[in-house]
C-alpha cells in the first residue's frame, strides 16, 4: 500500500464525510438562526424552543437529501471496495 494511496483514501472518506453530513447541518444551522431571530424580536428567552424546530428541520432534510445520500455512500463503498483489493500486497 503506498502513502499516496493512504492519502487519497483519507481525502475522499473526509470528502464524502462533509457532503454527506453537509445537508443536515445546513438546515439545523439556517433554523437555529431563524428561531434565534424570532426569540429576539419577540424577547422570549426559553432554551427548549430550538430544540424541537431544529430536530424537525434536520429530519426533513435527512428525508429530502436521503436519496442523493444514499446514491452518494453507495458509489464511495463501491469504489472502497473495487479498488482496495488491488493496494494489498
């Protein structure tokens, strides 16, 4: 096995890792903003209420992203395992 072989592999598992979990948080992230904004103009300070706004907003965009996802972690395991076994040796 070669150190450029280690290093594209560690490049596209970090690569696959951020897009897959880039959607999620996207939308956690643009809720949690908004939710913050209404808490400030309506000055109501309660800690629970992000919660339930961003764990549904993180589920839609699991639900919504899901076959992309999919399709996405399908062509990387497939590449992992077509080419792996030409490195060991």
């Amino acid at each position: 096995m070669s150190e450029q072989f280690i290093i594209d592999f560690s490049l596209e598992a970090i690569k696959t890792t951020l897009l897959l979990s880039a959607p999620m948080l996207g939308f956690g992230l643009v809720t949690g903003l908004l939710v913050s904004i209404f808490q400030a103009v309506t000055s109501i300070q309660e800690l629970t209420l992000t919660f339930i706004p961003k764990i549904l907003a993180v589920f839609f965009a699991l639900i919504l992203f899901f076959p992309w996802l999919m399709r996405l972690m399908l062509s990387f395991t497939s590449r992992i395992l077509t080419e792996f076994p030409n490195y060991i040796g």
